[in-house]
C-alpha cells in the first residue's frame, strides 16, 4: 500500500532541507528515481519517493490548516499521527 507523510518544517528553508534531503537519502540507499513538485507560494512541498510507494508533504503550518490533509487521509488504513517529534532524529541532522 501507498505511504503518505505529512510533516511542518522549523521555516521555509528547513522545509527545502527536509526535502533536499529525502530526495538524497532515496537516491543513495535505494537507486530510486525521486519526483519533486514545488508549491513554494502557498508553503508546500512535495517529494514522492517512487519505487518505495510513498509521497512526502512538507507543508507550513499555514498549508498544513489550509488543506488538512490529515481529514482526508484520517480513514486510511493503518493512518498514525505523530504530533511532537520526541526520539526522532532531526532531518536533516543539526550541524
């Protein structure tokens, strides 16, 4: 089944990071073609990971209330909401 992400970024260049770094992390680990679209007027990015079926939404607090794409996806099978960060790495990595 298909996997969908949904996360905030600190600001508009943490966001730029995060997705820098997924399209990266999927070519180096897996040989895996990456597509990225660019919404950066309305504070949406999105990276789709191909060959690991899953669609990464990097999306500003403004976005994120705009869309609510958590509403959409909430009926999905196995759907986990992970509200705070705690134990998870940062990405990427602070320096």
């Amino acid at each position: 089944p298909p996997f969908t992400i949904v996360c905030t970024p600190m600001n508009s260049r943490h966001g730029r990071a995060v997705a820098a770094a997924l399209q990266e992390t999927a070519k180096v680990s897996e040989g895996t073609g990456t597509r990225r679209s660019s919404k950066r007027a309305n504070g949406w990015l999105v990276v789709h990971i191909s060959e690991a079926d899953t669609t990464v939404h990097v999306m500003d607090e403004e976005a994120r209330r705009h869309f609510d794409l958590e509403s959409m996806l909430s009926g999905a099978e196995d759907t986990v909401v992970i509200e705070s960060h705690d134990g998870i790495p940062d990405i990427p990595p602070p320096r």
